[in-house]
C-alpha cells in the first residue's frame, strides 16, 4: 500500500493550497481528487476572473453557528498575503466594486500559479481518483480511492461542499466527517437564486432581464447591491447575499429604488406635469415595465394631477418596502456556496484536526463557515488552508 505523510481529500482552492504549504514542511504530501482537472471552481468563478479575495475581509462577513471560528486563520493568513502571492507570480488583477479582487485575464493564472507552486514543493497531484471512505489505519488513516487503498499519517479533507454539482460537488467530506462521529451544521444553498411561485412568479418573468439598484433586508441583515429580474424570481448581488441569512417560508424586504426619493419628487411634479399618467411619472424614476407592476401592487391609477399626498405616499412605499415571500432557492445547482458543515466546535481553531481525531483535519467550504458574495469564501479557502498546511 502506498504510503504518504499526508493525503489531501480535493484539488479545489483550500486543497491546493494546504498540499503547498505543508510539502514546503517536507512532507511527503498527495493530492487527490476525482475530477480531471484541478480548481475547477476556480476556473468558473468570477465569469472566469476569478475574484480571488477582497481589500475588507472582516468577521461579520462570515457566517456560521461560530462565526469567530474563522479569525484565527484569517488574521494568520490574510487577503495581503495572497495579493503579494499573486504579485510575486506576475498575475496581473484590478479591483471592482466593494474591494473585490479579479484577475485582469484568466481564472486560470490562479490554478496555473497553485499547481506549479505544488509541483515546486515536492507534492504530488493525483486526479481522475475517487475517493469512497476514510478509516483508521495501523499507523494513521487508510483512504480507499478508486485507485486503490493509500496510507497516511494525517488526512485533510478539502473536498467542498454540495454546492454545483456539475463540476463534481458532492457530499463526501461530510460522510467522512459523521463516519469519525464529528456534527455536521445542517446545509442549504447560499449565494443562490430566490424563486417564487404563481401570480409572483409569472409577473417576474415578464421582467426578466430588469435590473435596479436595490436594498434587500431578512434575518436583521440588509445590503445595497444589484437586483436582477429573472424567469423564475429574483437574483443579482443583493439577493446572491440575502439568501444566506432568508430563512424558509419568511419574507424578504426589497427597496426597489435604494436611495432614490419617490414620493417627493412626484409631488412636485404635480403642478407642471400633471397630465402625465402616474405609470409614466414613476418610469423616470424606474424602468417601465417594473413601473407599471408597482402602480397596480399600489392599486393607483389615473394621472400624476390625480393622486393625493396619500396616494404617493403608498406608491413610495411600494417602490421602498416590497414585501415578498420567496418559494425557495435554486439549489445547488447555482449556488455558489454550501451554508452549514462540519462543526466548528469540533475542530482545533489552528490546526483544523478534528479534536477528537487527531491527524484527521477539515478546511475550506467543507467546514461551518461561509463568506459573503465577493472573494470572502476564497479568502477563507486560502487562510484556512495554509493554516492547516502549517500543522498537518
């Protein structure tokens, strides 16, 4: 049987990065992973730019049942560690919106800089090898691959969550994790879709493709990002955020116009434009066809001359505090994250090893600990990976 020093379940992001820090140890480290090409969320993230991290990594922009859990790892390995990665490997990258950090070219600079850094260190990378079960060896862990039974002192498993399953995602880190007796946070799709059903769903679909600037609110958190209208319900920034902190059957509180006045500025369009229909004085302020849907959820009709102070104060309201119950999300299929995991509390907050399992080690999206839309989540592959990396 072969035999390694360490065997890292996954060849995504945290995978990679944990095999290149623990082999610059010296340790004799193997990669493994079931698909044919290393980072494949890498590769798709960001519309192939991979936002690779973000300038304002903070703690409340982590969820989790302890979302303190991920400090450690964070402030040892930070976003300014990996920028200067990135810059040592000639990987040229700019910054968008709210901090986030994408590549200028190709997501796969990324995955060509991590692979060639593991090759440099002395590991090895095995793909096209499935993984079915992990168990206590003689000396440490035997890891039953499709390629046979492999030995290992220590086994990291970096093997993701359940969230697009297209690429390969599946649920095995967390039948690993139970398998040892550790808790699994129950998981649900984040960073995903919100759909709806009936009437709500039909008038959404004749948006389609509408996008505004809105304020989406649930579970006491909001945010002030895009809002795009789609075939099935609604997606773009706000909602891909919103959907880690909705819960089912609640609603969501949307401001269709996010710091934009509707109602005063119609009262005062009253006198020099009167005779304009009241659809059509608040298409100035939004797109039409979302202009007409808000005048018939207002129940206003007529024109603008013919609405009372009470009228526009209702159709202000309309527009800057929808109140909508989604029917549920997309699934996994879209997501971009799995919510929930491996249970924080049953890890070492250092070295990622399961405290009652010594040797045996969970990092990256596997684990209870989920970022924000916006290279939070590759942030946390990164520091958690090379935090393990130090250890295992």
């Amino acid at each position: 049987m072969e035999s390694w020093d360490v065997i890292i379940l996954g060849a995504g992001a945290a995978g990679l990065f944990c095999g290149i820090e623990a082999a610059r140890r010296g340790r004799r480290v193997l990669v493994v992973d079931h698909a044919k090409a290393p980072g494949e969320k890498i590769r798709i993230s960001g519309g192939g730019r991979c936002n690779f991290t973000n300038m304002y990594i903070e703690p409340h922009k982590f969820l989790g049942e302890n979302p303190r859990f991920a400090l450690s790892a964070l402030n040892r390995y930070t976003q300014w560690d990996f920028i200067e990665r990135v810059d040592a490997a000639g990987i040229p990258w700019h910054e968008k919106t709210l901090g986030q950090l994408f590549c200028d070219t190709s997501a796969k600079d990324i995955i060509a800089m991590l692979t060639r850094e593991l090759a440099e260190a002395g590991a090895t990378l095995r793909l096209g090898c499935g993984v079915s079960d992990v168990t206590r060896g003689a000396a440490g862990f035997v890891v039953d691959t499709t390629s046979g039974p492999l030995a290992a002192e220590a086994v990291v498993v970096a093997t993701g969550g359940k969230s697009i399953p297209k690429i390969g995602a599946s649920g095995i880190g967390y039948h690993i994790a139970e398998h040892f007796g550790l808790r699994i946070v129950p998981t649900r799709p984040a960073l995903v879709p919100l759909t709806f059903e009936g009437q709500l769903k039909a008038d959404m679909a004749t948006l389609s493709g509408t996008s505004v600037q809105a304020t989406v609110a649930a579970g006491g958190t909001s945010f002030d990002e895009g809002l795009l209208f789609t075939h099935r319900g609604l997606s773009g920034p706000s909602i891909l955020q919103i959907s880690s902190y909705w819960t089912e059957g609640a609603p969501i509180t949307v401001d269709l116009a996010a710091n934009t006045p509707i109602a005063e500025p119609l009262k005062a369009a009253r006198q020099e434009a009167g005779k304009i229909s009241i659809k059509n004085a608040l298409a100035r302020h939004l797109p039409e066809k979302l202009a007409v849907q808000v005048v018939a959820r207002a129940q206003v009709s007529g024109t603008l001359a013919d609405q009372s102070n009470a009228a526009l104060d209702a159709l202000d309201a309309a527009v800057h505090s929808w109140d909508v119950t989604p029917a549920g999300t997309e699934g996994y299929h879209t997501a971009e994250v799995t919510l929930g995991g491996v249970d924080t509390a049953a890890l070492d907050g250092r070295t990622f090893a399961a405290r009652t399992v010594p040797g045996l080690h969970f990092i990256g999206e596997v684990v209870d600990v989920t970022g924000w839309l916006g290279g939070y989540n590759f942030q946390w592959a990164w520091s958690s990976g090379w935090a393990c990396g130090q250890a295992c």
